[in-house]
C-alpha cells in the first residue's frame, strides 16, 4: 500500500481514500425498531432553521479543502446546500423521524425539558459520530505510514480512543434516560438575544478551564470523567436562543462558565460565544449573507483561532479574541 509521501500533491485523494476506510453508518439509538436504511440525518434542523438562515438554499459550514499553495489540507466555512449540511450517518430513517418530533414539529418552549433533552442528545450523537470516525481514520491512516512517522499520530489516537470510550457510556446513559423519558439528567442555562441572528450551532466539546481560569477538565489524566458541555443556538421568532447544556451530575463544573458568560453585557457575551465557537465548534451553520458583514479582520481572526486549535487538547477560555459572528 502506498504511503503518504507518495501522495504528496494530492491531499484530498488521499484523505477520500482514508475517510471511506473510516466510514460510520450506523444508528445512535439502535433497537428492534430501527428501520434498515441509515439515512444522512440533520444534526441541525433543515426546515425549521437551516431554511431560515440559507442564501438561495446555501448555508456556510465547515469543509474540508486542499490547500494547493501547501500542499495540504484544511478546514474552512464554504458554502453548502441546506439539505446536506450539518448531516451525517448516525440515525434510521425511523428514529431520525420519531425521536425528534417534539423539536423538529414544534418551536421551542422556554425550559421545555424533553426539547432540551433531545437538542443535547442530538448534539451528543453527532460528536459520538465524528469521534467514532476519527479512531477510524486515524486508526486508517496510521496504518499507511512508515514505522518512524507512526509515533507523530500515536498519542492523539489513544486520547481519541478514551474519548470515545466515555461517549460510549454517555451513549448508553442518554439512551436509558430518552426510553424512560428521564429529561431531568439534564441541566440547560437559557439565554436570549432579542433579534435573529442568522447562526445554527449543535455541538459538544469539552473546556480545560472557564473565563476565570479555574478547572473544569483535567487533560492529564483523560480516565477521569469529561464533563462536556453542550450548545445549541438557532433564531426563533424574533429572538436567538443559546441554550448551554451539561448532565445535571456535572452542573457545579459548569455553572460557574454559565454564569460568567449570563453575568457581561449583551455585547461582551457575543464575542464569549463567538470565541467559544471559533476555539471548540465544527457543527455549525451560518448565512453566507451575514458572514460577509462581519469585517475582514474579524473573519480571519476567526478561521486563524480555528486553525490554532482543532487539534488541540484541553482547550481554555482565558484569552478572547475581538470576534462576534453575532451580526
């Protein structure tokens, strides 16, 4: 099999090649009533708020692109049709259709527990998804290299395979509690800008640290339990929602963030969110009209503290950068 460097020039091929070796179809909430055909779900809700926010049925998400100038690979926002974006193989036809009635036929209710449930459940099965399939690709890729390069890629696979041991369990916990309709192992901060911001997040991440600097994860020993924390962000009627989301077991690790972000000015929260996006989230959507408004400067500030930090572990929030996407 032929190694990287007799691919150089061709990335892309490359990374198509390893990402079908990797590929992961399969249902979250696999039973006896799953329908047979894994369908490309949405992980952010098409009609309801990708319509809304598209530009002649285009929003921006973020792609893989070969970078020809380098001879590499990265990641940008570009345009994606509605209907594609922010899919991905993690649900039957069925499951998809059922489980997420309540937010996908309904508006969101302030505090409605089972809507709030199914946003993080969602946004938890959509990282279980991407982290299954990067130990796949990883696993894939280290395979094709030669004996004294294995080792530059040794260290993040075996943090990824932790990593994916625990969503493993949350998956089981999340799945228990959706079964017996346990919404309360969820804890949600609602918070509210009074116009439509025409910007989508579903996402799950983990913070080494809050605003203050004070430990919420310990990335030195990733046996422990990662308290995650979730985000969910669309425009509803005149408003945009930013729900922040944990297991109610982990609320005290991440109260204190929650409070730190609710506690600033409306402005100062835009450009906390909007950091926190840049540094932690690839789950998102954006109108192609509204990120041309933010300012050039902006915009690179953004993809350069995205670049900066998709690869690394325990991520923190004491240093913001002037960004807000919130326009």
């Amino acid at each position: 099999m032929n190694n990287i460097k007799s691919r150089k020039g061709d990335a892309t091929q490359w990374l198509g090649e390893i990402k079908k070796q990797a590929y992961v179809k399969e249902c979250f909430h696999k039973d006896s009533n799953c329908s047979s055909k894994i369908i490309f779900a949405h992980s952010i809700q098409n009609n309801r708020i990708l319509k809304k926010i598209s530009h002649n049925g285009e929003v921006l998400c973020f792609s893989v692109t070969e970078d020809n100038d380098n001879n590499d690979i990265k990641l940008l926002l570009s345009r994606t049709g509605r209907k594609k974006a922010t899919t991905f193989t993690g649900f039957c036809g069925d499951h998809d259709c059922k489980l997420f009635l309540p937010i996908e036929s309904h508006d969101y209710y302030d505090g409605n527990e089972e809507q709030q449930f199914l946003f993080v459940y969602r946004a938890l099965a959509k990282e279980y998804h991407a982290k299954k399939m990067a130990v796949k690709l990883v696993d894939s890729a280290i395979s094709q290299l030669p004996q004294d390069r294995k080792a530059f890629l040794g260290n993040f696979q075996r943090n990824q395979k932790v990593t994916l041991y625990q969503l493993e369990q949350d998956k089981q916990l999340f799945n228990s509690a959706l079964e017996e309709d346990n919404f309360d192992i969820i804890y949600t901060r609602i918070m509210k800008f009074y116009h439509e911001y025409h910007i989508a997040v579903s996402s799950a991440f983990t913070l080494e640290k809050d605003l203050n600097g004070k430990d919420i994860n310990n990335f030195s020993d990733l046996e422990t339990d990662m308290k995650y924390l979730y985000i969910t962000i669309f425009p509803q009627n005149g408003k945009t929602y930013v729900l922040l989301s944990c297991l109610r077991k982990h609320k005290k690790y991440l109260s204190p963030l929650m409070n730190q972000i609710q506690e600033k000015s409306v402005n100062k929260r835009k450009i906390i969110l909007s950091n926190i996006l840049a540094i932690n989230v690839e789950n998102m959507a954006i109108s192609p009209i509204k990120w041309e408004q933010i300012p050039d400067n902006q915009r690179s500030a953004f993809h350069k503290l995205f670049r900066d930090t998709v690869m690394v572990e325990g991520k923190s929030m004491t240093q913001l950068s002037n960004i807000n996407l919130f326009v």
